[in-house]
C-alpha cells in the first residue's frame, strides 16, 4: 500500500496534481520529513522507506514499526508475512533485500543487483540522501515488473518466480507444443529453456537497475509523472541501460537496447498499434501496450541520439550537471536538453530537434525501421536470421494479428 501524507505540488494555475489514471506511475510531491508508526498482527513484518527506528510489542499481540525518513517525494508502506531476507553494504548505505522465502536465491540475487547498480550510479551521479535502501518483492499486477518509490523499490514475484523456474513462463501458454516446433525452425532446440533462463535473468537485473535509477529520477530530480512521464521513465530506462554497459560493455548493452527499447516499439507496431509522440499525459495513452512502446521504449532513444550526437565526454557532464542542478527541486520537459547544450555549445540546435522529434513527434518507423519477429526472437536468444515461409505460418497461427501491420 502506499500512504501519503503529503500535499501535492501545484501547478501554474495554483491547482493540485490530478491523481493516477490507471496508466503509469501514481504520483509524486515536494520533498518532506517523515515520521510514521505502523502496527500489524504478530508475525508480520513492516517494510517502509527511512531508517528503522525499532520494533515495540503492544499490549494486544501486535507489534508497532517505527520510520523516520528524510527529504522524501512519497512514504510506501509494505507488509509482509514469511519473508526472509539479506543484507549488504554500499558507500554506507545498507541494501536489503526482502523476499518469500521460497524465492531466496532469486532474493539475494536482487541484493547483489541492487547493491551494483547503486554503486555505480553514485560514483557517476552523485551520492542519494539515504542511509539505507530496501528492494522488497511484490506480486505487482497488471505486467509491472517493479515500482519505485525514495529509499525502497518493489520487484515483481512473477519475475523471481521466472528466474527460479523458465518453463512456468511457457506454462500456461496456448499452442506451447507449437511453439517448440517454432524455436526448433528458428535454430534454437538445443536449450531454448537455458537461453529463455539467460533473457529472464538479464531481465531482472535490468529492471532493478530501472526502479535504482528512479531514485534519481524522479526521486532526487522531481518531475511530473502524470502529465509528463516521458521525463523521469526515459532517463531511468536509459541509466538502466547505462548501467548494463558500465558492467557488461557496449556489446550487451547494444543487444539489451535493441531487445528492450527498439524492440518494444517493433512488437507494438505488429500488435496492430500506431506510432505518436511519446510526450503526453498518462491519460492520453490507450493501453499500457502503447504506453510502454512509447514511454519505455521510444522515448529513452532520445538520450542515445543524444550521446552519439555529442559523445560521451559532453553527454555525462550534463547529465550529472542536471542532476546537481535539480537536486531535490523539479525539473522540466527540456531542462536536461538545456544541461546537454551547456556542456556542448556548438550543438544546441540540434539537441533541441532531436528532442523535439523523439518526443513531441512520430518518427519511429523512419528511425527504428520496420519490425522483423525473426530477428526479435533471435535478439532474445531464441533463434533469429530470415525466417522461412513455413516457419512464418507457423507464427501467423500461434500469433494471430501479430504480423499484420495495418495501413496508416
């Protein structure tokens, strides 16, 4: 559940934030100090952001957890029951990681994720105000794979459960017989459960580098997430995929962007969906398919055409200019645009157009190229190349729609 006791920011007219729409992030407000006490029956533990300040039995069985949390957008409260969890130590800040018992390796991986991608987005970013940082597993709803919040992120239980067990994916799939056929044509029944294992294990590695970078942004740096989401999810997404670079190198990191972002767009352009800008409200987007296409996918590129517009020397001064600039204060639609020209003069021009054209425009076909289900599959390490006409039956029957584009 999450609590706020916070008041919402206003906007130019002096009106408060709309609340969610069903699509995106809740919300987020000014930076507050928190001190919160929440009781639940014996056996069950309280995960909150802040400092534990203690455990205390009441009179009646039940046990009081006591928060004090500082400079903080939102205050989530989570509580749990049978949960084990592990801890570590980064820079000062204690990672916990919490977790169903049943999931503890999948749980202490997360740990060790958690603990690398804060490393290293502060020796790059600059130090996050919390002195501890807790990643708690959730059974998320509705295909979310984490949420964040300051100082505590959730990961989705289906993506432990995946990592633990890869043929409870394909489980519950229809026409799964099919589908073996399928990866068979496609070059991959050799181990299509070891390389489907391997995509969901970088997967889960991802999305906590995804909701650790949301403690920047849009935890440190505010931003609107309702009626400008494109700010804080694209810069999040793309630190993620920073992060797999930093780690991995720019092979993986290339792979993971065509897999993750180009490849997002490419599957809702063959689920029949249509290209828009990405800059808009969570209200004005038909599904959590488009949403996810354009926020999660299109919008992030940006920032990659940005770099390689620049290089890298000018891109990451800005981007740690942007956040020591907006550090606890609320950025705008174009402020890390405008710390990107700073540090690269000559380009300003064309750093505002690239903008504009990534977000307030709809270019992706012309920039990503048309979709290939063949090559999609093969970046995930289920085959790839051409794919021939039986084989493309195949997929037309398994996938019905998936292939045809529709005309604009």
């Amino acid at each position: 559940m999450g609590v706020v006791p916070l008041m919402p920011p206003l906007d130019a007219a002096g009106a408060p934030w709309a609340g969610p729409t069903g699509v995106g992030d809740l919300a987020l407000y000014e930076p507050a100090n928190v001190l919160a006490s929440v009781v639940v029956p014996a056996g069950w533990k309280v995960h909150a952001t802040g400092v534990a300040m203690g455990e205390v039995p009441q009179k009646d069985g039940r046990v009081r957890f006591s928060f004090a949390a500082g400079a903080v957008r939102d205050f989530p409260v989570f509580a749990s029951k049978g949960y084990s969890s592990a801890t570590t130590t980064v820079n000062g800040v204690s990672v916990e990681s919490h977790f169903a018992s049943q999931d503890a390796v999948a749980g202490k991986r997360v740990l060790k994720y958690a603990g690398d991608a804060l490393g290293e987005f502060e020796r790059r970013l600059g130090p996050l105000p919390f002195k501890t940082f807790r990643v708690v597993e959730a059974p998320l709803s509705g295909g979310a794979g984490g949420m964040e919040f300051p100082g505590l992120v959730t990961v989705g239980t289906s993506l432990y459960r995946s990592v633990a067990h890869p043929e409870s994916v394909l489980a519950d799939v229809p026409g799964m017989e099919q589908m073996k056929g399928l990866l068979g044509a496609l070059g991959s029944d050799a181990a299509p459960l070891a390389q489907l294992g391997k995509m969901l294990e970088r997967t889960l590695e991802f999305t906590v580098a995804h909701e650790v970078a949301h403690q920047y942004f849009a935890g440190l740096v505010g931003s609107d997430p309702i009626a400008s989401p494109v700010v804080d999810e694209s810069l999040a997404q793309y630190s993620a995929l920073l992060y797999m670079e930093w780690k991995y190198g720019k092979a993986v990191a290339e792979q993971l962007r065509q897999e993750s972002l180009v490849g997002a767009y490419h599957m809702m352009r063959m689920s029949g969906g249509k290209d828009a800008p990405a800059d808009r409200p969570t209200s004005d987007f038909h599904d959590s398919l488009e949403y996810g296409a354009l926020v999660y996918g299109k919008a992030p590129l940006l920032h990659h055409a940005s770099r390689k517009l620049i290089g890298d020397e000018a891109f990451f001064k800005g981007l740690r200019a942007y956040v020591d600039t907006y550090r606890f204060k609320w950025a705008c639609g174009d402020c890390f645009t405008r710390e990107l020209a700073k540090a690269s003069p000559a380009h300003a021009r064309q750093l505002e157009r690239l903008r504009v054209r990534w977000w307030r425009e709809a270019h992706g076909d012309e920039d990503l190229g048309q979709p290939n289900l063949g090559a999609l599959l093969g970046g995930a390490g289920l085959g790839g190349g051409q794919v021939d006409a039986e084989t493309m039956k195949l997929m037309k029957e398994l996938l019905p729609g998936l292939l045809d584009m529709g005309q604009e």
